[in-house]
C-alpha cells in the first residue's frame, strides 16, 4: 500500500463515524459531516465522489461506488418557506446503502433513500427512490430496469464469494 493510500485511509478511519475492515476511499473525494458516515467492510470508493453526511450515511459492506458519484442527505425546506426561494432550516433524511450495491459512476442519490441489498444503480442515474433488493435501477428519475438472477446471486452470497 502506498503512503497516500495508507494516510487517507487512516485519516478516514479518524473522521468517519464507523469504518470497517479492507475500505478504499481514492483521491479527490469530498466528504461533508464526516462524524455521520459509517462504511462497512469491503467498500471501494471512486475518485472525486462528493458525499454530505449532514443527515446520516450508511454505507454496508462489499459496497463498489463509482467515479464522481454524488450523496446527499440533507435539503431545505421550500415547501413552507419564510423567505425565497426556501428556509434556512435544513431537513436531514439518511441513506442507507446495503450490503453488495454497486453504484455506477456520476449517479446521484437523493436524500432520504435506501438502496437495497445487491441492488445496481446504472451510471447518471438519478434516485430519488427507494431500490427494492437485486434491483438494477436507470435513468431520471431512476426506475427498475430489470432484476439480478436472484438464484446466482444467493449462490455466490453463500459462498461468500466477494
């Protein structure tokens, strides 16, 4: 392991919430309220990602996300505003990414969503949704493009085969 890789992962595991075992966060990634992001074990995360933690990040294990991928997890609030074009007051809604998710690059992923367990979000994709397990989600707004072959994922699951 290189010295900057070795620096940034000790630094992240300072910062960060919780952190498990084997992570990789790459260069040029901005991460706001590091104290409210846990990462799981097993979690590569791509150059120039942008993550805001305000209101809770949870990213579970065995987690690959892709170049310049963007989380939110906090908004204003604009639909009762005391001033244009909203609040000041911020509302935080969490993200929760489960185990086995791969997140293409330059998707994007609105506050208050969960990604299901092997679920795949397509690249550019925009989610504002929920992503039901071994779903593979596209598009904006992001729907179900199809399924995983739930038979060969529980397979390789079992196995442990990572």
């Amino acid at each position: 392991m290189s010295l900057s890789k070795f620096l940034r992962k000790f630094i992240y595991s300072k910062r960060l919430k919780k952190t498990g075992k084997n992570f990789y966060i790459a260069e040029k990634v901005k991460i706001f309220s590091a104290k409210n992001m846990e990462i799981g074990e097993n979690v590569w995360i791509s150059p120039g990602c942008t993550f805001g933690a305000t209101g809770s990040l949870k990213i579970g294990n065995n987690v690959v996300i892709g170049p310049e991928v963007f989380i939110w997890t906090d908004n204003h609030d604009f639909q009762k505003p005391d001033r244009l074009p909203f609040n000041k007051a911020v509302i935080k809604k969490p993200v929760i990414i489960e185990d086995n998710v791969w997140l293409g690059g330059r998707c994007c992923i609105a506050p208050g969503v969960r990604i299901g367990e092997g679920a795949v979000v397509a690249m550019g994709a925009v989610v504002s949704k929920d992503v039901p397990p071994c779903a593979v989600v596209g598009g904006n707004p992001a729907k179900i493009i199809k399924y995983r072959d739930i038979d060969q994922y529980y397979m390789l699951k079992n196995k442990q085969i990572f």
